[in-house]
C-alpha cells in the first residue's frame, strides 16, 4: 500500500523537481534585479512580449526572437542567418538554459543588438529569462 503511493507522489513531483530552480540561473537573475534600478519584480508576461515582437531595430533577417527560436521556445530552432541549429530556449525542455553568467550575457549582447538594434535592459533580460523559467 505504501509503494503505490510513494511511486503515485513520485511521478507527480518528478517533473517540479526536475525543472526547480537552479542556484546558477537564480544568481543571474538576481544580478539582473539588483541592476534594475527600482526594480519591482521580472514579469514574465513582458517576457513573452519582448520574445514575440517585431522589432524595428534591428537586422532585417531578425526582426523578433520567434526568427530563430520559433514562437515555441520549446522547440528546437534554427539560426535565421546561418542556419545553424539551437536547442530549445525554454528551461523546461533545456535545464542548462541560463545557467552560464558569461554565456547568458554573451547571447543577450549579441541576440539583443540583432533583434532590438541596442543592447538589453537588465529588466528585459531578467523578464526574458523570468518568461522561460515557466515555458
């Protein structure tokens, strides 16, 4: 009796714990709130915006962040210029995501200059990231 339930409790947590937080992601994160000057929390509703838009500013081959990740970030992408494949952008799907503080700024100096035309806020960054912590 007490195995079927453990094993039923098991399969039910597995998957939050699988995807809880990761100490790295949740440092980076916590570098983007204390540079957000008045910072009142990430959103990840302005996350979802900031990936879903047509963006004015940049390069024509990259006008949203949907160009290269597709509007699932859960699914495998593809370089827009390249085309050079790119594992899910979601943490869900992708555990690693956001968890290397010089690779995270290194795609976000990059992605955001060709997408956006400028560099990101840390309250973007920290939006962005907030709206893939849950997809």
């Amino acid at each position: 009796m007490i195995r079927p339930l453990i094993l039923t409790i098991a399969l039910l947590l597995g998957p939050s714990l699988a995807f809880a937080g990761d100490a790295r992601r949740d440092a980076i994160v916590a570098d983007y709130a204390k540079a957000d000057a008045g910072h009142a929390g990430f959103s990840a509703q302005r996350g979802e915006t900031l990936f879903r838009t047509q963006w004015k500013g940049g390069d024509e081959r990259t006008p949203s962040c949907t160009a290269c990740h597709t509007d699932n970030p859960r699914q495998p992408g593809r370089n827009a210029k390249t085309g050079r494949p790119i594992d899910p952008v979601a943490v869900s799907v992708n555990a690693k995501r956001f968890t290397d503080a010089g690779e995270v700024e290194k795609q976000f100096s990059r992605d955001c200059k060709n997408v956006l035309g400028r560099e990101c806020t840390a309250r973007e960054k920290g939006d962005y990231i907030t709206f893939m912590m849950g997809q």
